[in-house]
C-alpha cells in the first residue's frame, strides 16, 4: 500500500510544481489602497441598488397580498349571504313540507 502512494507522489510531482510556478504569482498580487477603496465603493453601490430594489419588490408584493386578502374577504362575505339565504329557502321548503305533511294526514282521516 504505502509503495502505490509513493509512486503516485512521484509521478504528480512534476505537475504540481508547474502548477505551483503558475499559482504563486496571482496569490502574491496585492491590490493598492487605492484599487481596494474603489473596488469597496462599488460594492457597496451595487449592494445598495440591490437593497433598494428589494425593498420595491417587498412593496409591490405587501400591495398585492393586501388586494388578495380583501378580495377574500369579500368573497367570504358573499359566500355568508349566500349560505343564510340558502338556509332560508330550505326552512321555507320544511316548512311547507310539514303542511303538506298534515294536510295529507287530514285528507286520509276523513
């Protein structure tokens, strides 16, 4: 087992020391005050302009969600009304059942 790492080693070694003669040079590279002052600026307009339109799209969804909800509860109201007034016909129609009822029990008795 340890012989297979070895040869492994040895046969990468080549290759990380040209990858590692290409990598140095951009891990060493510093950026000046100035660049650093500019680049932070930036950031932070672009995450400002981010905030901001976040917050439109937070307003415009609330203003949306506040037309669904009383659209709903319009349309809960509707459904009440239209619930008593269901209630009321089926009263009506027990109501003339049951003297439909007795006047069939009236009828049989004479």
């Amino acid at each position: 087992m340890p012989v297979t790492w070895m040869t492994a080693i040895g046969a990468a070694l080549p290759y990380i020391e040209s990858v590692a003669k290409l990598a140095l040079p951009v891990f060493k590279q510093r950026k000046s005050d100035k660049e650093a002052a500019d680049s932070l600026q930036k950031q932070i307009e672009e995450l400002q302009t981010a905030v901001t339109h976040n917050a439109e799209h937070v307003r415009a969804l609330a203003q949306q969600l506040q037309t669904t909800v009383s659209a709903l509860e319009q349309a809960g109201v509707q459904l009440a009304q239209a619930q008593r007034r269901q209630q009321r016909w089926a009263v009506l129609a027990l109501a003339l059942g049951a003297v439909a009822l007795l006047l069939a029990l009236v009828a049989l008795l004479r």
